[in-house]
C-alpha cells in the first residue's frame, strides 16, 4: 500500500475508534456498563489495528502521523455528533416565565409532558417555577412549546443520571436502580 493509500486508512481507523470512545466514555458516565464494555472492546480493536499502521506508515513518510491527528480530531467532532444524534437518557428543564407560566404549564401537560410547579418569587414578585422531566430526545419539542408561548422565558437544562417513578412511561422502580 502506498504511503496515501495508508495514511488515509489511518484517518478512517481513527475516526472510528475515537467516534467510538466518545459515545463509550458517555455511556460510561451514565452507568451503561455493558454498552461501555461492548464499545470499549471495538474501540481498542480498531486502535490497535490503526496504531500497527501507523508504525508501517512511519517508516515511508510522516504524512501517517498526520493522518492520525486529523483522524483524531475528525473523530472527536464525529463522535459528539453521532451522540447527540443518539440522544439517549433523561433531561430536567427548569422554566420560568414572568407572565405566561400557566398557559406555558397547560400546554406542556396537553402535549404530554409531567410538570411540577413550584411557587418562588422573582425579582418582580411571585413566579412559577416549572421543571420538566422528559427523554432528551424530546428536548426541542419542550423548547418549541416554551418560546412559541413565551420567547422570554428563562430556561435551564441539565442531564439526568439517573430518573426514578413520576411521569415517565420508561421510569424504572427503585428496586431495579443499580447501585
């Protein structure tokens, strides 16, 4: 194989076994063991094939060693997509809007979402203050209903580790929670 044909063999080896890391190290986090483990295995498969290629690669040109950082970075920026296209796992969505709150809580309820309501108080005064517990890939259809009711709303999301009972059909019980 020529010294092209090689290094762009290593930039596709890179972009897979990083693109691969990236969702494992997510999936990690979360605490999916076995899908951790299950990347992990392809992950450092495909590495040590690209890094056997690379020292093959060495020895007739550094453009391998190019290769391997623009697969790199290539495979990050991949890898974050490909996640987010996923989008597994659970969002919190904190709302608070200063006029609107209640038509903001009707409709998220009517277009099935739970939502709890907490009474708490502004700058201004009193306020309402929603949270909204929902499947991350729903998350631009909460943002759609909030900013086409009120396009001022303040609103905060943050990923959920772990959700247990409440108004998710998926909810686990907490007897089946791994510790």
């Amino acid at each position: 194989m020529n010294a092209i044909g090689l290094a762009a063999l290593i930039f596709c080896l890179r972009i897979t076994d990083v693109s691969i890391g990236t969702i494992r190290v997510i999936y990690t986090v979360r605490g999916h063991r076995v899908v951790a483990m299950t990347l992990g295995f392809f992950e450092s498969l495909v590495w040590i094939y690209a890094i056997s290629r690379l020292f093959e690669a060495v020895q007739h040109s550094h453009i391998g060693m190019v290769a391997w950082a623009i697969g790199f970075s290539t495979g990050t920026a991949l890898g974050i997509t490909l996640e987010k296209w996923i989008a597994t796992g659970e969002i919190l969505v904190r709302i608070i809007s200063v006029h609107r709150s209640d038509e903001l809580l009707s409709r998220l309820r009517e277009i099935g979402f739970g939502v709890t309501a907490v009474p708490g108080e502004g700058r201004d005064g009193p306020i309402l203050v929603l949270f909204v517990l929902a499947l991350r890939r729903r998350g631009n259809e909460i943002l759609a209903a909030v900013q086409s009711i009120d396009p001022d709303a303040f609103i905060t999301i943050e990923p959920i580790a772990h959700a247990i009972g409440g108004h998710l059909p998926h909810a686990t019980s907490p007897q089946s929670v791994k510790k």
